[in-house]
C-alpha cells in the first residue's frame, strides 16, 4: 500500500517513522525547504544508498526556477523562472534550465522534479499560478514547457507537468480555497489542455493534477474526480498521475486528506503527495510529518478493508509507481547547453517610463500580500536586493518623505488594493518609483520596472537598472 503514498517529513536526515516505511514499501518521499541544510547536507547521499541497496525510490522536490525554490529558498534561485523565459522566448535558453533544475534537484537526492507549470496564466487576478507561468498563449506554454521538461529528463530527472486540467483560469488560491473554472470544456481544450497534450507527445514521466473544479466534468475537483482522470488518459498519458499536495485546504477543508486520498485512487491517480508538514505554521506538531501520513495511510487501510478501494486499482497505481522510480537513471553524458542567466533575467525586464539612477542604500516599500504556500521561502532576497543596504518597510508602514524610495508590487495585472496603494504613494511621492515582480497589467502612475519574478536573480539585475538608471 506504501507504493502509492508520496510523504513529506520533518529534519535534515530520514527519520525513523520514514526509514520504516520505506522498508515496508513506500514509494519514496518529498523534499522542502525546511529538509535541506543550506551548505548542504546528507539526505542525498542517504536516499543514494537506500536505494542502492534496496530499490530505487521516488524522491520529488517543487524546483521551479523563479519563485519557487526549495533548493535556494533561503537565499533565492538564481535560475530564471517561467514567465521570464517565455517573455524572452529562447527554447534553446528554456532547455537549459531544465538541465540546471534536475542538476541542482539530484544534488539534494531528488529525482523528480514538479515541474515544468504548464498552466496558461489566463487571469491577471490569478493569485497562485501568475510568474510561474510561461505566458498567456497555449502555444507559448506548450513550446516552452516541452522544451523545459526535456532538459530536465535528459539530466536524468523524471519532470512532472502540472497542473492539469490547467490552474491559470483562477483567481483562487487551492492552497487556501476551492477554485472553480467557469469556462466552457471547449475553452479548456482549446487554451488550457494543449501544454499538457505537447508534453504528453514529448514523453513526460509524471503529471499532477489540480484541486480545481471543472463544473461539466462534476463537482469533485479534478484531483479526486475519475472524469478529469480518464480524460487525461485518453489524452494518451500513460505516465503516473500525481496529486497535488492533499494537506491543501481545497481538499483538506472539503472532504479531508484521508478520505481525498482514497477518492483520488478511486479516480485514478497514481502516486499521493500528502503534506509539507510545515504548513500548520506554529500550530504544526513536533510530530506532524507522522500524523498527515497516518491519517491518509489509515483511511487507505480503512477502504480496502471494507471494499471501497479496490485492491486491484492500488496495485495498478503502485505497479506505474514502481516501473517510473526503475526506469530512472544516470543523466545523459552530453555535454550541458550554455545558459547565461544574467542576461535571461536582464532581457526579461521591461520599463514604464524614465527611472533615474538611484544610488544605494535606497528605503523600499513592499506592498506584496503574503506570498502562497508554494513559494516556501524563508527569507525575503528580493528586498534585500534592491534596498541595496537602505531601510525595508512593510505593508501599511507610512511613506517617507524624503530619499529614494522603491516600491515592491505583485499584483497590479488588475484593479485591486494593491494599484490603489501605488496611487496613494504616487500623490505623495511622485519621485518614487515601483518595481513589479508579478505579471504587468495597465501602467501605473509611477514609473515602473517590470521583473517578471521574484528571485534573488530578478531582484540583483533590477537593483543594477535601478544604480545606473533606465529607460522604457
């Protein structure tokens, strides 16, 4: 039964609830922030010798490039992220971070990389997808996302696409909520489906699902819903369908992670991401990497005992488990392409109006809400960056009057409190100037300079523009 189920844990070595399991067969685990020593560390070598002298394992990590990172989450990814890439539109530069991805992903002992995001970032208001999209257009995503997974498998790493049937149509956090599309299946098959039917075509290993309803598929959200499922396999996918993590409150707060683990076997997935147990925050217990586990491991013994879950569906989803974590091996001996990343992120950046140079030690304001649960991020690089040594304030802190001043945005694609906020500043300080690291939407009344992520990479070539001054 343990082949299906994909855990996070606590600490930075396997502990001895997981070292047990993965005795008794589970199928691996996955790794956050909170699991990596930043000077590095022996989970690799760990996992590296369970597997060499027992079976291979699957062992995940959400390594995106961009936002996302756990490799760099204290320090920020120097890689460049989706919406980066597609705006400058280099496959050739695309492929290249896949390769970087599953380099850094085996150097922390993962083979599974969750990515690329093949979403199409449709709504400006969509608060968890946005940056960590290629762009807009389906065949953008499609091209760039084939291009990013196949660097990622020819380094040896299995990619995995997500989020199918597509999160870019949202404006909801399933980390927090319960999305729901409200477009037609015609509109899904033509914007939001074809990234996933190229990358299909190009051999991906893995696809996670989405917590998002898609009315005409039913109510359940896609994750948990045989409907969205099969329609994914008569896409062609022969793969392992992933979950998404069932510790999100789409499903945690709907039905519970127990009984949508069993309702996401019944659907037909794979391979269960259970939880990051950090998510609880200071409410998590010391022992809470155990519980989530316990909980859907217990609601899986529970269905087969009385006959919900049928034995033959688990050994089926188990089998497809088995066959990915033996067909994955060492990275091809090619040589690796060229990437300069500098210049990916610097290409990236655009600029509304004249920014003057502005010296360091500047004050910034960051107006950003609370970052998603995806981002994992222990620190915050980006103001760092582009302080360069000032004053950071935050939120509702109250401008100040006088010296440089950088205000930190994210969400400004569309009205909202955020664009009020800027035209607030902008009556007092009409000298201050705003730099976006979210997706740009219509001008703002300052002038702006667009990063299209929020890395330590984006935020140290912005802090550049910002010392030397730009023009649009």
């Amino acid at each position: 039964m343990g082949g299906v189920l994909w855990p996070g844990f606590l600490g930075r070595s396997i502990p001895d609830w997981l070292r047990r399991e993965l005795d008794a067969g589970l199928a691996g685990a996955v790794l956050f922030a909170h699991n990596l020593h930043p000077a590095g560390g022996g989970l690799a070598a760990e996992f590296a010798a369970y597997s060499a002298q027992t079976r291979p394992l699957l062992i995940g990590i959400d390594e995106e490039g961009g936002n996302v990172t756990r490799v760099d989450a204290a320090l920020g990814s120097t890689l460049p992220g989706a919406a980066q890439l597609g705006f400058v539109d280099d496959l050739a530069t695309t492929e290249a971070v896949g390769e970087h991805l599953a380099d850094r992903s085996r150097a922390v002992g993962a083979n599974v990389v969750l990515g690329p995001v093949a979403d199409v970032n449709t709504d400006p208001r969509n608060p968890v997808i946005g940056v960590r999209s290629f762009g807009a257009d389906p065949e953008l995503v499609s091209r760039h996302a084939v291009a990013q997974l196949r660097g990622i498998q020819r380094a040896g790493a299995a990619a995995c696409v997500k989020h199918f049937p597509g999160h870019g149509d949202t404006h909801l956090d399933s980390h927090h909520a319960m999305p729901e599309l409200t477009i037609s299946l015609d509109e899904l098959e033509r914007m939001h489906l074809p990234p996933f039917r190229a990358a299909i075509a190009a051999g991906v290993a893995a696809i996670m699902t989405a917590h998002i309803i898609v009315p005409e598929w039913g109510p359940a959200p896609a994750t948990l819903n045989p409907t969205a499922l099969r329609h994914l396999r008569g896409l062609g996918f022969e793969g392992v369908i992933i979950t998404d993590a069932l510790d999100m409150a789409a499903v945690r707060e709907s039905v519970g992670a127990g009984p949508g683990a069993v309702q996401a076997l019944r659907a037909g997935a794979d391979l269960l991401c259970i939880s990051n147990p950090t998510n609880p925050g200071a409410a998590a217990a010391a022992d809470q990497d155990v519980r989530d586990f316990r909980e859907v491991q217990q609601a899986i013994f529970d269905a087969l005992d009385d006959r919900t879950l049928e034995v033959a569906a688990l050994e089926r989803a188990a089998d497809r488990v088995r066959e990915l974590a033996a067909s994955l091996a060492e990275p091809s001996p090619d040589e690796r392409l060229p990437l300069d990343a500098h210049r990916v992120a610097r290409e990236a950046i655009t600029v509304d109006a004249e920014i003057p140079a502005l010296p360091a030690g500047r004050t910034v304001l960051d107006v950003r809400g609370r970052s998603t649960l995806a981002v994992d991020s222990d620190a915050d690089y980006v103001e760092r960056a582009l302080a360069a040594g000032g004053e950071v304030l935050r939120g509702d802190a109250a401008v100040p009057g006088g010296g440089s001043l950088v205000v930190i945005v994210d969400a400004v694609g569309a009205p909202g409190p955020q664009r009020d906020r800027v035209a607030s500043i902008a009556a007092m300080r009409p000298d201050a100037v705003v730099v976006d690291t979210g997706m740009p939407g219509e001008p703002l009344p300052l002038p702006t300079l667009h990063t299209r992520a929020a890395s330590r990479l984006a935020a140290e070539v912005a802090s550049e523009l910002l010392g030397s001054g730009a023009r649009a």
